[in-house]
C-alpha cells in the first residue's frame, strides 16, 4: 500500500460507534483539532499495524504551536504539544495528520513548519505505544482502552463544533466529509 493510501485509510476509516447516533460509524476526530491529538494518534496507529508498511511512531512536538484551521470559530487552534504518527519511507519522516493537512500525509518538517517557528518547537520520536507527554517515551505501555474511551469524548465535541459553525455534521462525519470535494488544503 502506498504512503498516500494509507493516510487516506487513517484519514477515512469509520470504524468508532457513536453514542448518540446508533448505526453511525464515526471517523477519527480530524475535525475537532483543538484536542485528543493523543486519541487520535494511538488510534490511528492501530490502524497502521495492519498496512504494509514500516512499523510506525509517534512524534511529538512541542512549544508554543499555533496552526490555522477552518474547524475552528477562531481561525486556528494553539497547542503546547501534539503528537502524530510517522513512519520512515526511506530517508525521508512522513506524518499523518488529517487535523492539520486533510488531503496528504506531511514531511515531518512540513508538519513543523505548519505549526509555527522551525526554531521554536522540541520534537521527540517516541515509540507507538507513547500516549502522552506523561508517558515514557520508549518503552510506554499500549493504551488502546483509553483511547477508545477519550476519543468517545472528542466525538461528541466534534458534532457540536460543526454545529456551532454551521455547518452539517450528519453529513461531514458521515458520507460527505469536507475533503472529498476539495482540490487544495482546508486548513
């Protein structure tokens, strides 16, 4: 499978039962980037594991990280960490991060770059099991129940943000998200 597919799978794959709408397979939340960063991230690389691809892991960045957005009243969300998974496709660190770049997976130093000053952010590469900053970088424990369990909590704030901005979430969370129509980056 390709780089590009299996970002595409991490980005599309609707496999989370939604609570408050039975029979409703949800996404990961991409468009709720304000937080669950950690969530989304240990999810998705469970969704990895099954591409054949390299193993994936976890970069974190961190610092005083702004990034523009459209799924926010604001125009952007801030940080004082985030965290993808990556994997190495040759020389080269590739991010998946639908949160910030809905159409393709990133360089890790496009990744950067999108949230603020190159000499600003710290970025650590931590193994897939890390979680949170909390954890042990290398050698972290799987937290694939709490993941399940925090991301359930981001999905509910993710229905009301695109209420809030007016915008369907029946449809963008469903069948009809806003990357399917768009020739250039949301964000």
């Amino acid at each position: 499978m390709s780089a590009q597919a299996a970002f595409e799978r991490i980005r599309d794959l609707r496999f989370l039962n939604d609570k408050n709408c039975s029979n409703f397979k949800r996404r990961l939340s991409w468009l709720y980037p304000d937080d669950g960063c950690f969530a989304r991230a240990a999810l998705a690389v469970k969704n990895l594991d099954s591409i054949q691809l390299p193993k994936p892991s976890k970069i974190f960045a961190f610092g005083n990280l702004e990034v523009k957005t459209t799924n926010s009243p604001l125009g952007r969300v801030s940080w004082w960490y985030h965290v993808v998974p990556a994997i190495r496709l040759g020389t080269q660190v590739i991010v998946f991060d639908p949160a910030i770049e809905p159409l393709r997976f990133l360089l890790v130093e496009e990744w950067v770059a999108k949230m603020g000053s190159v000499n600003n952010i710290k970025i650590a590469v931590c193994s897939p099991e890390t979680y949170s900053p909390d954890d042990q970088c290398l050698g972290a424990t799987d937290s694939g129940t709490l993941a399940l369990a925090d991301q359930s909590y981001y999905l509910n704030l993710e229905w009301d943000r695109l209420k809030t901005l007016k915008r369907p979430p029946e449809s963008e969370l469903g069948d009809f998200p806003p990357w399917l129509n768009s020739g250039s980056s949301l964000n």
